[in-house]
C-alpha cells in the first residue's frame, strides 16, 4: 500500500519497497514458532536415530556403540543416545 502512495516518486518508492517489500519483522510469536518447529525436527531426527539404532542393534547383535558408529554418529553424542535407550 505504501509503495502505491509513493508511486509519483520514484526514489522515495524504491525505498519503501526497500524496507517494506522484503525484509520481514521477527515478532515473538514468530520466533517462538520457528523454535518449536526447529525443536519438533531435532526430536523426530534423535527418534529415528533411536529407531534405526535398535534394528542394527537387534538384527546385526550389535553393540550400541557398534551401531552408532554404523550410523556415523559423532563420538561425543555417544552418551546422549546411549542415555536415551535406557
């Protein structure tokens, strides 16, 4: 709406578009969101690493380390999913 009202000048237009066209405003409900949706895709990425880490350790009589290793699991996030099959 306001690039419109600027239409007649052609500077002043160009950067309202500038600032309103393109750049969006974070809001905190934004943020949030995109926290727990960053949040849900970690979640369900550590559930399927469990899953495919109980059927290489069921099907192969694998240890847990031999199975995340498998999986090219870095070292130190051992603990975290060895924690999480208990």
């Amino acid at each position: 709406m306001l690039v419109n009202l600027a239409a007649k000048y052609g500077r002043l237009k160009e950067e309202v578009r500038d600032v309103m066209g393109g750049k969006v405003l974070m809001t905190e409900a934004t943020r949030i969101l995109n926290q727990g949706k960053a949040e849900g895709r970690a979640e369900g990425k550590a559930e399927k690493l469990l899953e495919n880490l109980r059927a290489l350790m069921e099907t192969m009589s694998w240890t847990a380390e031999q199975a995340l290793a498998a999986l090219k699991v870095p070292e130190g996030e051992y603990p975290k999913y060895l924690s999480m099959l208990k």
